[in-house]
C-alpha cells in the first residue's frame, strides 16, 4: 500500500499523527476485550452551513413568522404535514411521510448556553459537545469508542473527504472514505504481525495492521452487502448514504456512521438555495430509509440530522445570517415519531436569536443510552439524557 494511502486511513484514529506519546497505552488496543455487544447502529448527517431551522419545520401558525420574513417565508398554502401550528417545508415531502408513518421525531429548539455564531467554533463545540468556552481534544464519539469498542478495527466509519473531529480518539477506532471503490480494487494478501524490541516501530506497524483489518472489514461487508443493492436518488448525499446502507448490510462492525452536507450558509438567494439543499437531503435519507426499511433494518438503525446553528429569525432581504437555536430530525431507531419541545417562541427573542430550549448534549446522552446502554458521564456529557425520545 503506497504510504500517502495509509496515512490517509490511519489519521481519523490518530489525529494525522502516528506516534503517540504514551505506547503502553496504545497496546490496549490489541488486549481489549469487545464491551459493546448490541447490533445497534447509529448515522449522522451534518448540515455544514447552518440550516434554517425556521424555514425546515415552520412555526407556519405564528403571525411574527411572517413579519420577520415577508420575502422568505414559506407560505401556509405550501406547508406540508402540519401539526399544531408547525409543518415541512415543502422540499421535505418525503421526510413529511416518514414522519406520518410514525418513524421521524422533531426536536425543536435544540442548542447551547452562551451560542458561537462562527461555523468553526459550533461545529467544534457540536463534535466535542464541550461547553462554549471549553476545548477537547477528542471528538464526544472518540472519546465513547475509546471506552467500549477497544479491539473494534473498524468501530465508526467517516463517509467523507476529510476527518472529522467528533470521531477523532486516543485510539484508532475509525476511518475515513470517500471512494469506496478505491478500496473495493485493493488487494491484500496474507500476512502475519511480526513485533521487534522496538515498542515505537512496533506501534507504527500495528497501526498499519489495523488499517489493513479495517479495509479488509469494509471489502467483506461490501461484497456481502452488494447482492442486496437498491436504487438510491443522483445526488452526492445519496451516494454516500448508499454506501453505508451496503456496509450495513454487509455486516460491517461499525457502530456508528458520519457524513455530511454542505451548502447551507444562506446569506442570500435563500429561497432557491434552500430549496435545492433540502431537496437533496429530503431524496437521499428517503432512499436510505426505504432501503433499510425493505431489509428490515429500520429497528436497529437511527438517523441523526443536525447542523450547528440556525439562522436569525428576522431576514436579512434575500436570506438569513448566522443564529442559535434549531431542530434535530432522528429516524427510525424505534423513536417514538414525536415533536418534542415547544414551538419555537418569536416573540421572546436573545438579540434576534432564539433562545434554545433543549441542550444537543442531552440528545448525544439519550442516544448513547438507548442505543449502547452507555452512561453519558463517563465521557464528560454532564446533560441527563432527553426524554421520550426512544
């Protein structure tokens, strides 16, 4: 495997270094018992650009909706699946009938104390789940597969050009892709893991062990999963939710999953760029969705739609500048198919903004809990985990 390869492969897990400073601790990577046995799985779609929630599942009943956005509101007439007082956007359609079937809850207002309005900063505070003014090192889901999926070579799985930061670990537990079909065309061949009296060379040769595992994982879970191939939408976030559906019916270990989308900074032309965003999301989760639901899978895995602010709530002309507050979407997972929260409240605003109801950390506890049975609080989320989500 040329070098550049590896490295690529190996730096999830690493934060792009392959040296540690502490390789006693690194061995437990090879001597940890598995401690996670459930065959639950869990996928993450980030909205990079932060999505107008307000414009996604519209508060269509509240007159101040229309005042604050005479140009970009959409108009009751186009409101989709309405139910008290909130409704889809149009371009939802399809999430609005996965919704009817009683397989999508709303969580409405969900945010942060003491809001970042910077794209870098949120989306850091969203992937450690640190407080405002605190900086992690490692991602909330690194430091979750740290702890209970020790000896998994491939426990999480980033559909993505680059490494994400809520994976990021003080072992390797997860790995980068973005064309799958590079690492279909690989061939391995049969070796053994030779050790020296060398713990630094012998730690470097097991992380490239590792990332030879990983691949052979993903090349197996892809050939068992290509028998039962559907037809997903033409769009990129289609693509990559696609070859996650393979590798989850492939059998792949992996727990959890993470890609993302991007173009959701709407500053201006929000009505047509918003449209076209959500399009694309509404037609690639309802092609996952109906795959996993074919397959009988829809129980055992959940979609997690997020992004890391909302918009302002009063226009800024054509479109809307950075805010706070917005809903989460999970799907299927057994989630009990409700709205949970309150409408969001415009008339009582913090500088324009709204002001954030459900804190995002106590969703990450209520999803370690019930898909992993997993105590939040060990990994630093101090948030009681949200009820009636599950």
């Amino acid at each position: 495997m040329e070098r550049r390869k590896f490295i690529q492969l190996t730096a999830t897990g690493t934060g792009g270094l392959l040296l540690l400073p502490n390789f006693l601790s690194a061995q437990s990577l090879w001597t940890a018992d598995t401690n996670l046995l459930t065959d639950e799985v869990v996928v993450f779609i980030q909205l990079n650009g932060g999505n107008d929630g307000l414009n996604t599942f519209i508060p269509f009943d509240d007159p101040l909706y229309y005042d604050n956005r005479p140009t970009i509101g959409i108009g009751k007439q186009q409101i989709i699946n309405a139910i008290n007082g909130m409704g889809f956007h149009p371009a939802l359609k399809d999430l609005a009938t996965i919704s009817q079937e009683g397989n999508l809850s709303v969580i409405q207002n969900v945010g942060y104390p003491e809001p970042n309005r910077s794209h870098f900063r949120s989306i850091e505070i969203w992937q450690t789940a640190s407080d405002s003014h605190q900086y992690l090192d490692n991602g909330w889901l690194g430091r979750f597969l740290d702890i209970q999926c020790k000896d998994e070579t491939v426990a999480a799985l980033n559909v993505d050009s680059i490494d994400n930061l809520a994976l990021k670990s003080t072992l390797m537990h997860s790995v980068t892709v973005k064309d799958f079909n590079k690492i279909k065309n690989y061939g391995l061949e049969e070796r053994e893991l030779t050790l020296s009296d060398n713990p630094q060379l012998d730690f470097v040769r097991k992380l490239q062990f590792a990332s030879l595992e990983g691949m052979e994982e993903i090349q197996k879970a892809l050939k068992n999963g290509k028998a039962v191939e559907e037809t997903y939408s033409n769009n990129e976030l289609a693509k990559n939710l696609q070859w996650i559906g393979k590798l989850i019916k492939g059998n792949l270990s992996s727990k959890v999953y993470y890609t993302a989308l991007n173009g959701f900074d709407t500053h201006k032309n929000q009505t047509n760029v918003h449209q076209k965003q959500l399009t694309i999301l509404n037609d690639a989760v309802y092609s996952f969705y109906k795959d996993m639901k074919k397959h009988n899978l829809l129980p055992r895995v959940t979609v997690v739609v997020f992004s890391e602010f909302g918009r302002r709530v009063k226009e800024n002309g054509t479109g809307t500048d950075h805010g706070t507050a917005g809903p989460m979407l999970v799907i299927g997972g057994k989630n009990k198919g409700k709205i949970i929260g309150n409408n969001p409240n415009l008339a009582t605003l913090d500088k324009g903004d709204l002001v954030h109801e459900i804190d995002f950390r106590s969703v990450y506890a209520a999803l370690l809990q019930n898909k992993f049975n997993f105590d939040a609080s060990a990994i630093g989320i101090k948030n009681a985990p949200l009820g009636g989500l599950f």
